[in-house]
C-alpha cells in the first residue's frame, strides 16, 4: 500500500534545560515563598504556604520549534537520519544544536 509519513521533529541543544521540581522543593525555596506571600498574601502575617498533592511537579524546559518534513512510507527505517539531514537542509543546527529528537510520526495512506 502506498503512502507518505509526515514527520515532527525538534532539534536539541547542549544548553537545553528540561527538569522537574517538586512543589515540596519549590515551597522550601525562600526566595520562592517571599515572593509568592508578596504577591497573593500582601500585607498578611503569618502565612504558611503547604501542598497539598506531595507528588505535584513543575517542569522547567526550553521552548523548542516543531519542524515537519514529508517521507515516503518505505523509508520508515531511515527516519532519524533524514530529520537529521532535513534539519542540516534547513540550517538548523547551530554550534551546540547538533541532534534531533522525534516528536511525531503520522502515516498517510493514500
């Protein structure tokens, strides 16, 4: 059967920032708490900031473009190595973005 594969993809840097916090951590954090008192308890005392999910999480990740190219269906194999060379068409890769990291693979059958 023939068809096409539209793949998504974003390219990776070495500076890239993608880490989890737990609130815990956070509210431990003064400089975290004094500002959340000053802005949504001003001119309060004796303000105590709890969570109450102890497995609640921020995530903390560099915005990234999302880039497609089409590719036939028979070249599935090869999909990694032409996002990398799609990406190395579209100048893409910088000093320290030098990868490539699959978002989205979607088959049209036509």
């Amino acid at each position: 059967m023939d068809g096409k594969i539209i793949v998504t993809y974003k390219v990776l840097c070495q500076t890239d920032l993608n880490r989890d916090i737990s609130l815990t951590e956070l509210l431990s954090n003064e400089k975290v708490t004094k500002a959340i008192k000053s802005e949504f308890a001003k001119g309060l005392r004796n303000i105590e900031l709890t969570s109450v999910d102890e497995n609640a999480s921020l995530k903390i990740s560099t915005i990234k473009d999302i880039h497609t190219f089409e590719v036939l269906k028979d070249d599935f194999a090869d999909i990694l190595t032409l996002a990398e060379e799609d990406a190395t068409a579209k100048k893409l890769f910088k000093k320290d973005c030098d990868r490539v990291e699959l978002v989205n693979i979607e088959t049209l059958v036509i």
